[in-house]
C-alpha cells in the first residue's frame, strides 16, 4: 500500500488536478489535513471524501504545526499498513523517474529495507501571471545557480522531499523534507521518484501563501524560523509593499529564457502539462509591466542582501547573547542547589554530631555507673573477708 499525506490551506486553483494525479499514479491510502480553508479548498476536499477517494480531517489552527500534524497522519498511515508513505504538499506533482511508469509501479521494485531515500524537487517557472494554476505556462525546470537565485531574492531552490517506509513512532520534520526513518542505501541511478514543484503559479496565489505563513509564524512565537526562511523574507516583502516586484522578478524574460535555455539554467519539461488540465485559466502579467518589477529587484536586490547580512549577524549575537544568559543561569541555579545541597549536608553533619555526642554522653554515664558499681562491690567483698 502508497499512502499520501497533505496538509493544505487556500490551494483552490491546484489542489483538486494534484490529488486526481496522484490517484492515478496508484496512491491508494490519501490522508488529508485541511488547515482552516477559505477559499474553497475545504469544498473540494469534501468532494473528494464523499465518495472516499481520500480521508478528510480538520485542523483549523494557523500554528505552523506542520510536523505535528504530518507526524500524527504518518503515524496512521503505518497503523493502517502503508508499505511506502509519501509527504506531499498541495503544489507538488510526484512521478517515478522513468517517465513511463508510475509512482505504484516504481514502488513495487523497490526493497524496502531501504528505508528511505531523497526525492529531488524540481521547481517550475515560466512567465508570471495575476492568477491561474500555469501547469502548461510553467513548463521550465528552473535549474539556476543559487547565487543567480539569490541575486533575485530567493535563498535556493527546493529542499529534496524523502519517500520513506514508515512505522508508528516515525517523526517528520517541519517542512516534510526529513523523517526519523534512516536511508539503508542508495536508490540505483535512473530509478526513485521526482517532484515537480510550482510554488509561484500566480500573483493571487503567492500573495496569499505569503500573508498565510507569515501570519501563522506571528501567531507562534515559540518558533524561531532562520534569518534565510524564504517564507519570513517574503513576509517582510510583503509588509514593504515590494513582494509583487519580487513575484514577478523570479520568473524569466522572454530574453532571460532564451538564454537560459541555451546555457542549460531552464530545460522544457511538459510531464505534467501534458497529463493534467489546469483547473483556473491564466491572466498573464503583460511584458511591459513585469520589466518595471525586475529593473525595481535588480535596484532592492543589492540592498536586500546587506539587510539581510545584517539580519543574520543581529540574529546570531541574539542567539549568542542568549546562549549566554541561559549559561549564566544555569551556573546560577547549580550554586544555589550546590549551597542549598551544602546547607542540608552542614545541617546533618551538626545533627549527627549532636547525636554522637549524646551518645558519648550516655556511653559516659554508663561507663561511670558500671565502674561505681564494680568499686563497690569490691570494697564490699574486702569488707567480709576481714570481718569474718
């Protein structure tokens, strides 16, 4: 048995053609976790569940309790006797490697004492649009160096997702990139799995994923997410009024893919446009506007990087100064136990010593007792012997 689990909030323009998808590539346990839904997510779900095609749960809370939550569903999923469980998020497409065989079919050959082993992510891109799902206008695997990806505001490419075997005390993650279950070997070359990845399909919906996490993370301060947390940087984007220069940034030109198809930074892939219709149709972005947003990026790009370098020191030095006080009051509270410790040992020296002196004490008048008593009946016995 394929088990998929999912938690998801506000993916109405992709999460129906992903689960239809991932049914037909022979999953046949999907778990699912609605996070608080409003933009119809929640309806297309029960549509599925209705007719038991996947199993629905609710969790409304906006808490980031991703590992929570996907932990618990992958739990259940080796109750239930999955042989291999997937973690997919709603924009994600998973296929075997070779393009002719399913992800069941694929599984089926693998052994399991395996383990688990690493999925490559994939991130799509093609030109940026105002809203629409985009399957068949980002058909580009985005393959540029990371540095060319941080220059356009975004820390690297997607983490590899894992594919794993599970059982009932199984910790993933948050994030879902990483699982407690160890990889017993390597997968042969040219088989395993791959995920097709579009986590920017829209301004609409980037937008709100971007105000969703952020105002999820607000709601936990327990959490400390990185100074690099792609998620936070977009967030503070957002909150200057520059995020949908840096949406529209990340995609390509015309001109940028044209070269980058040349020197190998994008390659066509249409494995997915070419399986599934996209649900919302696309309004692109015309030409003219999106070259304003990336002459904007190039100008903040420069000065987003020395924030962002002073962020990281000033997180760091917050970190070390708090290490320090936690050290410091750590030390604190061992001399105090320490004294505490020392003030019952001196108490139990002086009350053992009281102690032994009342036995002495006694051992004294005992001793006195005996001894007067051996004197006189000494004297005692002389006394008759001279008196006879």
């Amino acid at each position: 048995m394929i088990a998929m689990t999912m938690m998801v909030r506000d993916e109405a323009d992709i999460v129906g053609a992903m689960i239809q998808y991932h049914l037909d590539q022979g999953v046949d346990l999907f778990l699912v976790t609605d996070n608080g839904s409003v933009d119809g997510t929640t309806r297309i779900l029960e549509d599925f569940a209705r007719d038991g095609r996947i199993e629905l749960a609710h969790d409304p809370r906006h808490e980031k309790q991703q590992h929570e939550v996907v932990t618990r569903m992958s739990r259940e999923a080796a109750r239930r006797g999955a042989q291999w469980v997937l973690n997919a998020d709603a924009d994600e497409f998973w296929s075997a490697v070779d393009p002719s065989r399913t992800i069941a079919e694929e599984l089926a050959d693998l052994d399991p004492a395996i383990g688990a082993f690493e999925v490559p992510v994939i991130d799509m891109t093609g030109a940026p649009a105002r809203r629409g799902t985009g399957l068949q206008r980002l058909v580009y695997r985005d393959l540029r160096p990371d540095d060319v990806m941080a220059g356009l505001g975004v820390h690297a490419h997607s983490t590899p997702d894992v594919a794993f075997v599970p059982n009932q005390t199984v910790e993933v993650a948050q994030g879902n990139h990483f699982v407690s279950v160890p990889a017993n070997g390597r997968v042969p070359d040219g088989r395993g799995l791959v995920v097709h990845h579009y986590p920017w399909r829209s301004w609409s919906q980037f937008c709100r994923k971007v105000e969703n996490a952020g105002r999820a993370y607000e709601a936990s301060p327990h959490l400390r997410p990185s100074a690099n947390h792609h998620g936070m940087r977009d967030y503070r984007r957002l909150q200057d009024g520059v995020l949908s220069a840096s949406y529209v940034a990340r995609h390509p030109s015309p001109e940028q893919l044209a070269e980058g198809l040349a020197n190998g930074w994008f390659v066509e892939d249409r494995r997915i446009a070419d399986r599934i219709s996209s649900p919302v149709a696309d309004e692109e972005i015309p030409e003219s506007e999106a070259q304003a947003d990336r002459q904007l990026m190039r100008r903040l790009a420069p000065l987003e990087q020395r924030l962002q370098s002073v962020e990281a020191a000033r997180r760091q030095a917050a970190d070390d100064l708090d290490f320090r006080l936690r050290h410091v009051a750590e030390l604190d509270a061992l001399i105090a136990r320490l004294r505490a410790d020392n003030a019952e040992s001196e108490t139990a020296r002086r009350a053992c010593a009281d102690e032994l002196e009342e036995l002495r004490a006694q051992h004294r008048i005992e001793l006195e007792r005996t001894l007067d008593h051996r004197l006189r009946s000494g004297v005692d016995r002389v006394r008759r012997r001279l008196f006879r």
